[in-house]
C-alpha cells in the first residue's frame, strides 16, 4: 500500500512540473521554425520579371511612367500575400575610380516600413539602349589559316576546308593584328621557305600561329609533292615539323589524326584516299610520327619512317576546369563532352621533349583529347585528336588558353541619352506578423 502511494506522488508531481512548464514556455513563432529564404526568393523574383527585358525597360523609365504601377502589380502577384516588399533603384554613377550609388527611386507595399527581420537581394541591370565593346589583347605574330583552293579536306563531314578556314578567320582574326589567309599551297611553299605571302607590312614568318582546317589531310605544295613522289610523303611532314621548329610557329590540328593525308588537287589528281576523294594520297602515322620528329629536331636530326600507330580512342571526355575558365572567359561555348578517338599519349612529352602547357579535356588513361604540346626549344603543336564532324570552337579555345589574351573592360555608351547606363536593384522582403 506504501509502495502504491509513493509511485502516485512521483507522478503527481511530474505532471504538475510538465503543465507549468508547458504555461510558461516561450515557445518560437512559426516564421523562426520554419523561414522562408528570403534573400533567394527576393533575387529570383527580379529575374523572373527580368524575361525579356521587362524590368529593365521599366526601371529606366521616368518614375511616373505607368509601368512602374505595372511593376507593382507584378511584384504583388509574384509574391506570397504574407510577404511585405521595399524595391529601391540606385544610379550608379562613376567618376574616375569612385563608384556612388545614388537613389533614383523606390516602391513598396507597406506603410510602416519592413522591421529588422528583413533580407533583400541585389540585382544589376543595363539599359537596352546602351551598347557595349570588348577588346581584346592582340596576340603578338601572324595568323595564317589554311585556305588553299588547290587541296581538299577529310575528316570534316559537313564542311568544307574553306568554309571551316571562313569561320576560323571570324572567330580568331578579333585577336591577331593580322590574318593572312593561305590561298593556294605555291603560298604555303613560299611559306616555308620563309617568305612573306601579302602585302601587309606586319606580317611576320617567324613566331606565327598556323591553323590546318583540313582535317586530317594537309596541303602540299608542288614541289614538295614531286620531290617527295618516289618515297613516303611522311617526310614532307617531317619537314613540316622542322619548320615549326625553325621559325617558331604554332601548328594546330582541328581535328581527327594528324598528318594522315596530303593533298595537292593537280599535282596528286589521279590517286585519291581510299573513299573516293581525289588529289589525296595517304600517308598514314607515320605522317604524325615524322612531323614530332621533325618538331624535335635536335634530337632527330635525320628522317627515318616509323608507320607505328600512336592516338587513342578514349571516348567521351569531359571539360578541363582550364577549359571551363576560358570557356566563359572568352565567352566561346562548345559543348562541354565530346567523343575522342585520335587522343594524343602522354608519353609524346617525354619522347619528343615537349610540354603539354594547355588541355582541354580531362585525360583519359593518360590520352589528351585537345591539348597544346609546347617544345622545350620552339615551336608548339595544338592537336585536336576529336571525332567528326569538327568543333573549331574547341580549336579556338584551345588557342586562346594558350595564350591567354587578356580582354579589356567593357565600355558602356548610351545611345538615345545621357542617363546612367547602369543601376541597381535592392528588393527588401519581410514576412507580416512580428517576431
């Protein structure tokens, strides 16, 4: 009986503490147990009324204007009813390195102001009726693109060698002082034999990028392809390896295994490559082996044919976080995957004394997709060892990763009037009810 009255007191009193406790507590409001992310909603809500502009438009119009009543309206439709709301617009104004923020104008939907607990997000925009430049840093040295209308192209289904060289010339000129465009392979003749091919006076041989838009064929001149006729023309590539190593030249491969074709459309016009393309002779890999050897001059200073296979085909490859960078640097987009099947090895480093100083993809076993091979002595060769059809957005970024021209600021210029060209958006949210 004892027992029983004591356990009835133990829970007499646990129940007296529980209800006092439970009547004095403080308990938190819902808005502290449960917050709404005030700061990403208020930042998504000015780009959701940004589509097409709209917002834009209306925050540079005078503060009468009626669409800033239209604003208000689609402020309070985007937003839930127990949400409060302060949208200031500041001018941004610059005076030498002095940036102010001034106060064109504001709207909101409460009376007595947003308390404490508010959280607002910023958001930049610029008029429609300005217009801005970039410059670009130059790349000291020539461009030269292939373009020879005597030489024809495989490995870029889809296109022609001219039409591809067309869209080097617009992607890549903006970021030389000059591009020359190599019309016919008696110009790439005069070319390696050191020999300007224009009239401009800043062409310059020496220190030159040269871009092959023909796949994997390369032109050939006449004279190359007679003296090279009773032998392999593996080592008119090989010269071409000399030549980038004697005058310093960036030799890029747009695309497929480098070097595994020439072409010369008259002097090579009876044979053709095996699928029905005429004025084409297959080298085959010993075309890529001699031109590296060539590159590597000084260490093998004689031709000698080598037909070894050496590319690979890792398949799908995926974005360097070089890439990425550049990428949206220079605002050139290729897809970020591409399938691979002429990767160059890693092993070429070692074997022909270079660096890989620029990579596209991320290595697959040790197989680089589209990377800069850099000589320890000079010259460098960009290859871009992807399937086709050619990307030569990937060929550009692949460029311009490896020299890294620099891009100057943006200038604004209005063109109706002489209002800011830019201003800032604060949209302040807070929810309704007290802490």
């Amino acid at each position: 009986m004892l027992r029983t009255i004591e356990i009835s007191m133990v829970i007499l009193i646990f129940s007296v503490a529980f209800i006092a406790a439970t009547f004095f507590a403080v308990l938190p409001s819902p808005k502290q147990i449960s917050s709404a992310n005030l700061q990403q909603l208020a930042l998504t809500t000015l780009q959701l009324l940004d589509n097409n502009d709209a917002l834009t438009e209306t925050v540079f119009r005078d503060p009468d204007h009626l669409d800033w009543r239209n604003l208000e309206m689609a402020l309070s439709a985007s937003l839930p009813l127990n949400l409060v709301y302060n949208l200031t617009v500041y001018d941004i104004v610059r005076l030498g390195d002095t940036t102010t923020y001034q106060k064109f104008h504001s709207i909101t939907n409460s009376e007595s102001g947003l308390g404490t607990d508010s959280e607002a997000a910023n958001y930049l925009v610029t008029s429609t009726n300005a217009t801005f430049s970039v410059t670009p840093e130059k790349i000291s040295g020539t461009l030269y693109i292939l373009n020879c209308s005597d030489a024809n192209g495989w490995w870029i289904t889809g296109y022609t060698s001219q039409s591809l060289a067309l869209d080097i010339h617009n992607l890549l000129s903006p970021y030389f002082n000059t591009t020359i465009m190599v019309q016919n392979t008696t110009d790439l003749g005069n070319l390696l034999d050191g020999l300007k091919i224009s009239d401009s006076p800043h062409e310059n041989v020496a220190n030159a990028v040269v871009i092959n838009p023909f796949g994997e064929a390369v032109p050939i001149p006449s004279d190359y392809a007679s003296l090279y006729s009773q032998g392999s023309y593996a080592e008119y590539c090989y010269e071409l390896g000399k030549r980038v190593n004697q005058y310093n030249w960036t030799w890029v491969s747009i695309v497929g295994y480098p070097f595994y074709y020439v072409s010369n459309t008259v002097e090579l016009s009876g044979s053709d490559n095996g699928w029905g393309i005429y004025g084409m002779v297959r080298v085959g890999p010993a075309g890529l082996n001699s031109f590296l050897r060539g590159l590597d001059v000084e260490n093998y200073p004689t031709y000698s044919y080598d037909g070894e296979w050496i590319t690979g085909s890792p398949g799908v490859v995926y974005f360097s976080a070089e890439a990425s960078h550049y990428s949206n640097y220079y605002g050139i987009y290729p897809s970020p995957y591409q399938t691979a099947t002429r990767a160059l090895p890693s092993w070429i480093q070692g074997t022909y004394h270079t660096t890989i100083v620029s990579n596209m993809f991320n290595p697959v076993n040790n197989w680089y997709a589209a990377a800069t091979f850099k000589h320890t002595g000079t010259g460098a060769f960009t290859a871009i060892g992807l399937t086709r059809t050619p990307d030569i957005r990937v060929t550009a970024l692949s460029l311009l990763s490896y020299y890294r021209p620099a891009i100057y600021r943006s200038e604004f210029t209005l063109t109706v009037d002489q209002r800011p060209t830019q201003r800032l958006l604060v949209l302040q949210l807070s929810q309704q009810g007290g802490s």
